[in-house]
C-alpha cells in the first residue's frame, strides 16, 4: 500500500471490468472495521493507481445470506506493471437481516450504494468513530435501525455522526440529543 494522488486514481470496479487489475476479496470471519482481504493485481504493462473508494459496496458471491458490506475508508493504492498487492478493507455490514461472513466467502466489487449511504461513508472515511456507532449509523439508513442506537464511544464525535445520520435519513433529531 503506498499513498498516491487520489486525482489519478480510477475506480478500482472501473478497473477490474476493463480487464486492467483482477481482484479477489474474501471475508476474515466478522462484519465490521478490516474484515476484508484484498489482493488486486495490476495485469496492464504501466503503472496504475486504484481508488477503493468509500461507499463502494461488495457483494457475498460465495453464498447469498452473507451480508454485503460497505467500504468505508478510501484507500489509494499504487501499484507498479505486474505488481500485487494483499491488503485489507475496512468495510461493514449493510444487511442486517443476513448473517455475518465465514472466513474465506467471497466477495464481488459492486456498485455504490445508495447517495445517503455514499455521504455517510466518506464522512467516515475522514473521522474516527467507535465501531458500534458506525455499524447502527449504516443500518439506520440501510435497514431502518432507530437512530437511537447510534449512541456508542465518545458522545461530541458521535454526536455529529447522528446528526449527520439523521439527516440523510430523513429523522428529526430527538431533543435529548
């Protein structure tokens, strides 16, 4: 993994249809923070700069009652003609009502989510929240959660992740907030 400048970065889905990188993604066991290996393996004869973006979601391809899960940490990978990279995702359930990934399921790079679950995990993406309160920030939007439970770690920072949360999905904040 090696910084680069994210204005020449390209989407990794964009990449892997055009035939540039082949990706493989499998579950660690778990639904929340890294629990996603990533190898991605750059296949053109240049070098290559690929955005894991934040909102990007990944599909169960090994069995249809895994949750998916939502990236929410970009991460900018450069990487050299021919080179690999192993690495992991930060990511997190955005189906509830399905079970937590086996070890080794794998993944498939899907579209990005919903415009309120995009918004949401770039504002992750650039702030530190406990794991709980952003895995019931996802599922307020993606499964309807009560914005109450976006309640967990330090409660300044949480406070603006449920406001934000509120707004995206649409909730008057509660006056005890």
């Amino acid at each position: 993994f090696s910084a680069a400048n994210p204005s020449e970065a390209e989407s990794i889905k964009k990449l892997i249809e055009t035939g540039k990188v082949k990706a493989l993604f499998r579950a660690t066991g778990g639904h929340q923070e890294y629990c996603v290996e990533m190898k991605v393996k750059n296949l053109t004869s240049s070098p290559i700069v690929i955005d894991v973006e934040p909102g990007r979601r990944l599909e169960a391809a090994t069995d249809s009652a895994d949750q998916d899960l939502l990236i929410v940490k970009n991460q900018t990978i450069r990487l050299a003609a021919g080179e690999t990279f192993f690495g992991k995702v930060f990511a997190f359930c955005c189906q509830k009502k399905d079970r937590s990934p086996s070890k080794g399921h794998a993944f498939r790079v899907g579209a990005m989510a919903s415009a309120a679950l995009v918004k949401l995990a770039q504002f992750i993406s650039n702030n530190n929240f406990s794991s709980d309160a952003v895995q019931n920030s996802i599922w307020v939007l993606s499964d309807k959660h009560n914005l109450s439970s976006v309640h967990e770690g330090n409660q300044q920072e949480n406070a603006e992740l449920r406001q934000l949360t509120a707004e995206l999905a649409g909730i008057k904040m509660p006056w005890y907030y």
